[in-house]
C-alpha cells in the first residue's frame, strides 16, 4: 500500500510494500501521489518514508526478470520519480525508516533533507557490487545531495553507511531512534510548508536544475 496523508500542512507519502521496490504499479501509485502534492493550494510540504524494516531496496529486480515484457519507458519513469521529487515546489523530507538501497537510497537523496533511524538500516547504493552502473540520472539524483566526497566512496565501495556514518558524511542531517524518525520529518517540515512555493520551486532550477532535467529527459 502507498498512500497520502496528512499532519497539518505536511503531506506524508508512506510506502508500505515489503520492501518497496520500484515496480510499474509502484512507480505509477508514487507519480499519482506528487500529482495530488502538486495541486495542493496552499502551504504544503512533503514527507516520504516507509514502514517496518525498509524505506526502499531500489528496483524490483525480481519483477523486471519475471515479467515477460518490462513495460517500456519504465526506467525512464523511475527516473523521472527522482526529478519530479528534485522540482517539486514544497520541500521534502526523506523520512528513512529502515535500509535504503539503490533506488531508494536515490529516492532518498532526491529530498532536501534526509532523516534516518539510528538503530537499524542502511544507506547504499550498491551497484558496484552488484554489476549494474548508474545511469546518469541516477548519478544526478545522487550528487544534487550526497557531497563529492562521500559521493566516490558510496559509489566505488558499496559501502553500507549506518544513521550515524549518513550523518557524519553529510547525506543525512539527523539519526534518532525508530519512533522519532517520522515526528522528526515532520518537525523540519512543516515550518517550512508556509514558505513561498514559486520560489522554492525557482531556488531548485538553481540548486538542481541539470539533475532535474538529466532525470526528467529534458
């Protein structure tokens, strides 16, 4: 299940699939949701998180070799997730419950902010272990958040940071404990929910403009 609710001005964007791969149904429930972000009037701010043990493992690897015809322009709309998170005119909060791999660690970083659960889960993206290189959207989803430097070693190593690592290399402003990660999200956003979402979203062209339109195809 995925769905939207609301704390407030916050929307909060839950995904509740397992372990919350990126699959047609998955992606497509997901656009919806920034579809109803979008059209909000009004002050507003975003919180995406998950539940239980994963925020997200990325693509649904199993989907993808089991179905006899991956949809096509499916991975063009997971990327196009990650840009649409990168211009969306509120600010975002990456509420991460739980592992983040992959895509997920690329949904992640494509907030404004990242929030992790101290006592269990990862940040990774462990492509270089698993055989399959970035596409540079993904490299532009990653980079618009992660600095340089923790950038490489993610990249090169696989290296699975804990809350505190995520923090300490500069991808996540926060680690605190399971019950506090979504309170905490919700704190950083919603002072920011009355901000002015015209240049909010002008700010970001600036911010992020070329990982937007590497990841939007533009």
């Amino acid at each position: 299940m995925i769905e939207l609710t609301r704390d407030g001005d916050v929307r909060i964007l839950t995904m509740d699939e397992g372990e919350n791969r990126f699959n047609a149904t998955s992606v497509a429930t997901l656009h919806a949701a920034l579809d109803e972000v979008e059209a909000v009037d009004g002050p507003c701010a975003l919180v995406t998180t998950g539940a239980g043990k994963f925020f997200s493992n990325g693509l649904d690897l199993d989907w993808m070799a089991s179905e006899p015809t991956v949809p096509m322009g499916f991975l063009d709309e997971v990327h196009r997730l990650f840009g649409r998170v990168l211009a969306l005119d509120v600010y975002t909060v990456a509420a991460v419950n739980g592992h983040a791999f992959a895509g997920g660690a690329m949904l992640a970083a494509s907030h404004d902010v990242t929030v992790m659960r101290a006592d269990r889960g990862y940040w990774c993206v462990p492509e270089v272990d698993l055989g399959f290189p970035f596409t540079p959207p993904m490299y532009a989803a990653l980079s618009t958040h992660v600095p340089p430097v923790a950038l490489a070693e993610a990249s090169l190593t696989g290296r699975r940071y804990t809350a505190d690592e995520a923090v300490a290399a500069g991808i996540a402003v926060a680690a605190v404990a399971e019950d506090e990660v979504l309170a905490r999200a919700i704190e950083l956003a919603a002072p920011m929910a009355l901000k002015n979402r015209e240049v909010i979203a002008a700010h970001k062209q600036f911010l992020y403009g070329d990982a937007i339109r590497t990841c939007l195809g533009g």
